[in-house]
C-alpha cells in the first residue's frame, strides 16, 4: 500500500539554525500539508500546498516556515532561525483532492524535531 | 478560534465492552468529518470517514448530527488492540483542506 514517507525520523539541532524537513508523498496524490504536534497536545495544522502554491496556512506558519516541492516527488518544510518552542513532531500529509470522496489525508510517521 | 472539542478521557474499559465517544464542532460551515486514531509517539492514522446518514465498519459506527454539530464513534467489542487516542476531525469548507483535530480521547482496554 502506497504510504507518506518522512526523513529524518528524528533531527536534533541547535536554537538559531535552519532546519529542512523532508517528506515524499503518495505518488498519485496531488494536495500536500504540514502538520504539528506539540508533546501532550493536539495535532495543528501548519500549511497546505496544490500547484506549486501555498493553498492555505495557519497562524502558526509565519516568515520563519517555507515549503518547497523541489522535484516531483519531494515536498519539504523549512524552518530558517529554529526556536525551543519549535519542538515537536512534524507531520507530511498528502490528499488525492480536497473536498469531495477523495479528501482524506494520510500521514506520515513524522519527524521529531528537538531545538536545544 | 473555532473548536472541535471532545470527551477528555481517558476510557478505561474491559476487553468486549461497548465504549462511545462524543466530538463536538463550533463551525456550522464545516464539510468533512472523520475519525482518525493516533498509538503513542506515532502519526493519525484514519479510522473512518463519517457520512450525513451515518456508517459502519465492523465494530465501529460513527454518526454526524449536523444539526447539533455532533459526532460520534461507537466501538463494539473492543479489543485490546483498539487502545489508543481517538482524534476527532473536521475539514471547514468545500474548498478548504485545513484539518482541525480534537484533542483526542484516550482508549485503553484491558484484559
């Protein structure tokens, strides 16, 4: 079964440094987001992503996020100055529409983000 | 800020219990309903989509109330394997894709 793949499982980096989270959505599908989840809170969504533009965002996705699709198959989300309340896991989703029977988003396993 | 809320837990059931749980939407707006269920430390994962008149797979049934804003899931006979937290989420908007979870409502079942 074709899944949402997301590299680095886990990425350790130092408050003021750029980090780039990778993701390789489901093949066919041609919606993709950013999602977050804070330890002990609930899933909040970052950022979505159709035709090479940002659809929508959040609150959350201000100057210091950008996504990029930089080939045909990799979506990524770049922080540029990580701060400690950065950390959290980082959640790739991909959808085949948006709205509609075929909206459904499924996830990758996520990348845990530690900003020191 | 527009809420999905839902049951704090946690449940705490037996193995072959009937458990329910209660989602609640503030947007009257919204279009797309599911129930995802997330393991500790691992991504949401979709459970079930939920439809106007209601559906079921297996064990589990959800039901939409539009009228109330209200969501369901019914699990039947639970298994130990159903331990999880149950995310309840709503899509705002035909046009829309910005999911909004609930918090989530933690499942354990016990021998």
């Amino acid at each position: 079964e074709p899944e949402v793949t997301q590299t680095p499982s886990h990425q350790v980096t130092q408050m003021g440094q750029e980090v780039i989270l990778r993701c390789v959505p489901i093949s066919n599908h041609l919606y993709f987001y950013w999602y977050r989840q804070i330890l002990g809170q609930k899933v909040e969504f970052l950022v979505s992503f159709y035709n090479n533009e940002i659809s929508e965002k959040s609150e959350i996705f201000d100057d210091q996020f950008s996504v990029e699709r930089p080939d045909g198959s990799n979506f990524t989300l770049k922080i540029r100055s990580t701060k400690l309340e950065d950390s959290a896991m980082y959640f790739c989703a991909s959808s085949e529409e948006a709205g509609g029977s075929t909206d459904t988003q499924y996830f990758g396993p996520g990348t845990r983000l530690t900003v020191l | 800020r527009k809420e999905v809320e839902q049951d704090p837990g946690p449940f705490n059931v037996p193995e072959g219990a009937t458990v329910a749980f209660n989602c609640t939407y503030s947007n009257s707006a919204s279009q797309s309903f599911f129930w995802y269920r997330q393991d500790c430390r691992k991504e949401p994962k979709l459970l079930m989509s939920v439809y106007s008149s209601g559906n079921e797979d297996g064990r589990f049934t959800a039901q939409l109330n539009r009228a109330s804003q209200y969501i369901s899931l019914l699990i039947r006979d639970s298994k130990l394997s159903d331990s999880a937290t149950y995310l309840c989420v709503v899509i705002e908007g035909w046009n829309n894709n910005d999911m909004r979870f609930g918090a989530g409502t933690r499942l354990t079942v016990k021998p």
